[in-house]
C-alpha cells in the first residue's frame, strides 16, 4: 500500500522531469526506460524483502550475508549514502543540464 502511495505522488514530478529535459525525439524511448528502471526496482525490493532475516542468516544477492536485523538495515544504510554522494557530486551537471533548458 505504501508503494502504491508513494508511485502516485512521485510517477507525475518525474514523468514531468523527464519530458522537460528530454528532446522531443528521444521522449517515447526515455519514458520507456524510466518505466523499466521502475520494474527493476520493484524487482530489487522483492529480492530485499526476500532477504529479510527470519530463523537464521540469509544472503541478499548471493554474496552479502544478513545474520540480523542490523546487517539488513545496515544494507540499507549505506546503499543510501552511496546513492546519496552520487547524486551530490553529480549535482552540478544536473542544474547545467537542467538550467539549459529553460
């Protein structure tokens, strides 16, 4: 239920991103691949909540081992500071490329 919120509020800022930076002619083909990228994502979360420790340690993409609570959320954490330094030092070219557009 939560996703299915959050798809609502967040599927129209994007689509409308996506449609102000994206030239016309590319529009159908990058719509296509934020659709895509969004099943891989639901896919991804299927395989997180399929990892999620039960009666004993599970692997999470065959190679992260999970023995508790705290190494599952521990995955999470830093995934998010990974993305999250991305994005920061990717924001720069991001307002050059929107800001181009104006």
């Amino acid at each position: 239920m939560f996703i299915v919120i959050s798809e609502f509020l967040i599927i129209p800022s994007t689509l409308s991103l996506i449609s102000k930076l994206t030239p016309q002619k590319y529009l159908t083909l990058m719509f296509g691949a934020y659709y895509t990228t969004l099943g891989i994502g639901e896919v991804g979360s299927g395989s997180f909540a399929a990892a999620f420790p039960g009666e004993g340690p599970t692997t999470l993409l065959s190679f992260i081992l999970i023995a508790d609570l705290f190494s599952f959320f521990s995955v999470f954490a830093i995934l998010g500071l990974v993305l999250g330094a991305i994005l920061l030092l990717s924001r720069g070219r991001l307002e050059k490329i929107i800001n181009m557009t104006d």
